[in-house]
C-alpha cells in the first residue's frame, strides 16, 4: 500500500465533480501525506477511513448514490522518501555548508560563526596573553628570576585553562595561584602595605624592565577582562560567564602582587 499524496488526490478528483464532493474514503491503514490531508480540508471535503461492517455498507450504499463520494481502496504508486542530506557545517543563522568559508571559524563542534564574533575575538585576546606571559618570561630570565619564571609559567597554564573552559562551556571552578585562593588575592592586592611594606604606585621606567613587562601584562588582562564581559553579556548587562570574569580579575591582582614582590626583592637570587 502506497503513500496517498496531494498529487495523488488531485488526479482522483480530477476525475470527478469535486465541486460536489463531500467524503474522500480512503482504506483503514492507508497512508495519506499531510499537505494532502490540508488539500481535502481547503475543499470541505471529510477524510474518512473505511472500517464499516457489511451490514451498514448496505445502508451506506445508498447514500453513495444519492451523494458524490470519492472512495480509495489502495494506491499502488509508491513515493520515494527522501533522506535529508548531512552537512558537515552549521551556522548559527540556520545555513548549512560542506566548505568552511574563510571568513567563518568554529565557535564550538561544527558550529560556524563570523570571525568578528565577540568570543572570538576573546579567544584572540587570550592568545595574545600568552604570548606576552612567554615574552615575560624572557625578561626574567634575562634578570636571573628563575622563582619569577616559574610563577609566570603557573600563570600560562591558568590562561590556558580559561581558554579551554571557555571553548567548551565548562565553569572555571575554585582555583588557586602561588598558592594564594581568590580572597587571598584581592586582599593582599589591596593592602600591599600591609604585606609588603610599601604602598600603591605609579610604574615608573627607572623601575626596571622586570616591573614594566608585569604591568604590561596587567593592563592587558584588564582588557581581556573588558572583552569577556562584552562576549557574555546579556541585554540587560547580566553576565553569563561570571567565573571567566572573576577569574581574570583576580589575575589582575596577582600581577600587582608579583610587581611588589619584585620591588621587594622577593624574587632575588630564587
């Protein structure tokens, strides 16, 4: 037994007056599309299934005569089922594409989104850290800082981390850096005096490349801070990534530590 389709009804009531239809009686079982069902209805003509008993086939003969009745038993023209071709890319605009175009990159799986997009322009941002943390590292060694460089590496791996939550949508979660958690961090940033014996500054060249590399680090994590919160904020400035934020706000006041610690000699001769 076929499949009924709206071409398949065209053609029977082609054959008859359908202005004068009022049933379309089709076999109990028989499979009928819905654009052909919508095709009966625009008409007024009812869809019904043939399950009478012969003795009311009797009575409905009669009023098959009296009234214009189109009855299907069985149609043998079957109708091909077309499988949905897979696509190897999405777009988040609903296009589908088996080429990734130059201009799209992947926002997560095989989902494509425009180069400009706001986390991807954070990804770049973040990418970017990192190579300023290895130029730092450079600096330190240059300096004789091996303690320094060790930190900075510490702080590489944390970066790389956040990359990795924030491409495959997992929390950030508690975290830790030399050994100080999140509170710890932004209290010693805040009172350096109190743990370091001098107070805030203004960075200052004669202070030495050690000093200026760190604080070009930290203004830049500021910035990548700006970025995440543009690339998760909703309409009504909530914050979808709260622990992305947080997270670079604190390495924000670890790199003000570490530019006390150097100013300090913390990191002399380690």
């Amino acid at each position: 037994m076929g499949v009924l389709t709206e071409n398949e009804i065209k053609r029977i009531l082609s054959r008859n007056d359908s202005k004068e239809l009022k049933e379309f009686i089709i076999s109990k079982g028989q499979i009928i599309t819905p654009s052909a069902k919508s095709y009966l209805s625009e008409r007024n003509i009812v869809l019904k299934y043939d399950d009478l008993s012969k003795e009311s086939e009797k009575r409905d003969y009669k009023r098959k005569k009296e009234e214009k009745v189109v009855e299907v038993k069985e149609i043998v023209k079957e109708v091909p089922v077309e499988v949905e071709k897979e696509y190897k890319y999405v777009t988040v605009f609903g296009a589908k594409l088996d080429e990734k175009p130059e201009h799209m990159t992947h926002l997560n799986g095989n989902l494509l989104v425009f180069k400009d997009h706001k986390r991807i322009i954070l990804r770049g941002k973040i990418d970017s850290l990192e190579a300023k943390l290895l130029e730092a590292q450079l600096v330190a060694k240059r300096n004789g800082m091996p303690k320094l460089i060790q930190d900075l590496q510490e702080i590489i791996g944390f970066v790389r981390n956040l990359m990795r939550c924030e491409v495959l949508e997992e929390p950030v979660g508690e975290f830790k850096l030399q050994d100080m958690n999140a509170t710890e961090l932004r209290e010693k940033s805040h009172h350096p005096k109190k743990y370091f014996g001098i107070g805030h500054f203004f960075p200052d060249y004669n202070m030495g490349e050690i000093v200026i590399s760190l604080n070009s680090i930290r203004t830049f994590v500021r910035e990548t801070e700006l970025i995440a919160y543009e690339a998760f904020k909703g309409k009504y400035g909530e914050n979808t990534r709260e622990d992305i934020i947080k997270a670079l706000n604190r390495l924000s006041s670890l790199l003000w530590i570490m530019m006390f610690k150097v100013r300090t000699n913390k990191y002399a001769n380690k």
